[in-house]
C-alpha cells in the first residue's frame, strides 16, 4: 500500500488527520538529522500495527510531502 503523506513536525502531538483529501501526519520530532522521518516510520508502524521494517519512505527523504510504502 502506498501512502501520499504531508509531514507536520514540531507539533504538540502525534496524530494523523484527513484534510481535504490529504493525509497529515503531526510529529512531535524535529526536522533535523532524519529524526522526523525515523519518528514516522515509527509512529505508522504503531497506527497500522506493522513492523517497522516493513516501512518505506519511497519519495520525499527531505521534503514534509512524502510517499510511503508499506509491505
């Protein structure tokens, strides 16, 4: 299945949220180092109840707009 996502991070919580037909991901984590990108891996891991492993971030390594893969 493959995901179109717009990464939020720095915000108050995680959660995920449908607006307008975009899936928003708000991250507590920075965007710096790749922290934002391991937290997303890490927080759909938990939301699709798979394993991280399973997780790809196929487009978007430094843009908030990405596509994600999951296996």
């Amino acid at each position: 299945m493959r995901l179109s996502i717009k990464v939020i991070p720095k915000a108050s919580k995680n959660a995920i949220k449908q607006e307008a037909g975009i899936m928003k991901v708000y991250l507590t984590a920075p965007p710096v180092d790749g922290k934002a990108n391991t937290a997303l891996v890490k927080f759909l891991a938990q939301h699709y109840d798979v394993a991280q492993s399973r997780i790809e971030i196929i487009k978007g390594e430094t843009s908030r707009n990405k596509i994600v893969e999951i296996n």
